[in-house]
C-alpha cells in the first residue's frame, strides 16, 4: 500500500486528511479496503494489526475518510514516540504551571479530534498506568488536563488503534490491560505483510516508478526478483529500494545485476520467528555499529524515531554494548561511534524513552586485576518519573 499525498485544499479544516491511495491487486488488500470501508458507516472503534511497514496508518485514515466525521479532524499519535510522562499531556492537555516547561495551557490531541477521529499508533507501547487512564476516558468520555484538579470537557472521539504486537501476547504476560484489549478491539483489521501478497509487489513498484522524476524501467527479471523477495520491512523497504535504484542506478534500464545482493534470489532472509528476528535485528546492529558501518546517532536513532526499531530493539542493542564492556556504560558510547562528550546524551535518550538497561548484571572482574571498570554517570541524569529502570551508578 502506498498514500498518494498532496497539498490539502485550502478550505478543508486543519487536521483533515484526503481518501489514502491503496496501492494493490491482491484479494487481500481489496478485501481489507472493503472492510475498512463497511466498518467507516459507524463508530466502532477499531483495532488494526500487521508487521511494521504494511501500511496500518493508510488503513486507519480510509476508515476516516469514508466515515461521517470526514470533514472533522483526524488526529495522529505515536504511542511508542512519547515517552509516558509527555504522552499524558499529549493526549489530554495540560494546565499551565502543571509541570516545568508548561508555561501555557495546552489542548490536547483528544480534544482538538472533537468530533473526529484520534489514531493511536503502536497503543500496545502505552504503560499500564497511560492504558488505565485511557480506559477511564472512553468509559466516560472525560479530559482532565495535567494539573487540573476538574474535568475540563468532554469529546466526541473515534479511536482506531493499531499495534505491531501480538496483542493477546502482550495480555498474556501482563503487559496490556485486558479490559483496555476488549475496549479497542471492537473491530479487528490484520493487515497481512507484503510476503503474503507478493501480487502487490508489481503494482506497488509501477506506482513509485510513474511519480518519479526520472524514468527508469525494471527488466523481467529484476521484477521476478523483487516479486520473490520475502520484504521483511514490507511496503516502506520496497519504498526505499525503488527510490534508491531511481537515483543511483547508471542505466535506465535495471537488470537484476543492478539490484543490491540481498534482494537476489536465493539469498532472500529467512523468515524467522519474531523473537529471533529481534535478535537477528540487534545483532546486525551492533556489528555494523562495531564495524564503523554505522554511527549511532546518523543511523539507530533515525530508525528509533521512525518507528523501524522497537524499544526492545534498542533494549537489546544496549545488551550486547554492556555485555561486550562489563556493563560500562561510558565504553559502550565509544563502541557505537559516539564521543566521550555524547555520554550524559546518550543516557538521557534511553531514559526518556525507557530503553536504560540495568548495568550490573554484566559487571564482572577485570580477568587480570580482579577490579571492577568504573563507569561515572553525572548527578543529573536521572530516569523519567515513575520509571523502574535503574541506571548505572
């Protein structure tokens, strides 16, 4: 699937989204899309599934689109981009004074979708205490901002959700509420990943080609090539595939010599279960970041604010740092490319996001001196209120 984007008209309201274009042929994508659209005639709150990269976001906004509320704003969050003490204020808005920094009152996303509809990305990222209060608003339909001892107002929201989890996993092991899963999961969507719709591969690909400023044409083969591949980033890797090929190709002809190797045939990954794809995911990581392929900052953190790693991708990354250092947080900076002075900003990113792992089971004596390594953390870096994680010290 792939949106068409473009300038919205000038008299449609702010936070007003065109009808997505679904690029696909497959009876799995026409049946979603017709789903979606039956499901958009009322208000049931909706629960989208599927891998990361398989376009949840575009079915969420065809769900709007067609819906009564259109016209009305359709509000995005991204529950695994705000750590928990802001996603609060996000969603429910703030009183000035609340907190530092609140220097003015502030609407929240809730209420500024008044009468339209809230998307909830990645909602199985919520903490329990974020999903508790969340329960309590769509029983009630209250917003009590940050620092407001009484209900400012009440809304008139749709909420369509979507997560990459395993939902009833996530349930399983205490991770989600169970009463929030039923809440949301009124209608459930599971939109499958490319691999198993590799019928849309070829018209995804002519759709990025005929936007293209440069004409380039993909022979027979190349295209059996990327129609065999197993895509495990799905849509938004072939995305990035085609317009790397656009502009770096000498031809404008590509054959399948011109295609980077992992996409050949035979050597396609393998596709493995999701626990060791996450480790397969931190592995590669950290020996590119060993190798100086990779520099922390150019090349994990954009694909962490992307939405490309999880939490516990990064959570795993930094493992393997601590493991292959003793637990000294200060030498991990320097194996993933960073310098000294990037140390305290390292440690507050993983805290503000919750990605800070416990340095001490990895402290082990020096083999030679029997001394443990020191590793300093400045006094004020300290980890987000309410957090669990404990941090070097």
């Amino acid at each position: 699937m792939g949106p068409s984007r473009g300038p919205h008209p000038p008299t449609e309201p702010e936070g007003h989204v065109a009808r997505p274009l679904i690029i696909g042929r497959s009876a799995a994508i026409q049946a979603i899309c017709g789903l979606a659209e039956r499901v958009a005639e009322g208000d049931a709150k909706v629960l989208i599934t599927g891998e990361s990269g398989v376009g949840k976001d575009l079915i969420a906004q065809l769900i709007h689109s067609h819906s009564h509320r259109a016209r009305q704003p359709f509000v995005a969050v991204n529950c695994a981009g705000v750590p928990e003490t802001l996603l609060e204020s996000q969603l429910f808005g703030h009183v000035k004074g609340s907190f530092t920094d609140a220097h003015r009152d502030k609407v929240g996303t809730l209420q500024q979708a008044h009468r339209g509809t809230i998307f909830l990305d990645e909602v199985a990222e919520m903490s329990l205490r974020m999903q508790a209060m969340f329960l309590r608003f769509l029983e009630n339909g209250e917003i009590q901002p940050v620092g407001s001892e009484t209900v400012r107002t009440h809304v008139d929201v749709r909420v369509i959700a979507a997560t990459n989890k395993d939902i009833l996993a996530a349930v399983a092991a205490g991770q989600f509420r169970e009463d929030l899963m039923y809440r949301l999961d009124v209608v459930h969507i599971r939109v499958p990943p490319l691999r198993e719709r590799a019928e849309d591969v070829r018209a995804l690909i002519e759709h990025h080609l005929s936007k293209s400023q440069r004409q380039i044409n993909l022979t027979e083969e190349a295209l059996h090539a990327l129609e065999t591949y197993r895509w495990p980033g799905n849509v938004r890797e072939l995305q990035n595939v085609i317009e790397r090929l656009i502009w770096t190709s000498v031809n404008e002809v590509i054959g399948i010599e011109d295609l980077p190797p992992r996409l050949l045939p035979g050597r396609s990954e393998t596709i493995l279960p999701m626990r060791e794809r996450r480790r397969q995911r931190a592995d590669d990581l950290f020996k590119a970041l060993t190798e100086g392929s990779f520099n922390f900052w150019e090349h994990v953190h954009p694909l962490f604010l992307d939405r490309d790693l999880t939490r516990h991708d990064l959570r795993e990354l930094v493992r393997r740092g601590l493991a292959a250092t003793r637990g000294n947080y200060q030498a991990v900076v320097r194996l993933f490319g960073m310098p000294d002075t990037d140390y305290k900003r390292f440690l507050n990113f993983l805290g503000t996001h919750g990605c800070v792992v416990d340095f001490r089971e990895y402290r082990t004596p020096a083999p030679h001196d029997g001394t443990e390594p020191k590793d300093l953390v400045p006094p004020d870096v300290h980890p987000p209120r309410g957090s669990r994680t404990t941090y070097p010290s």
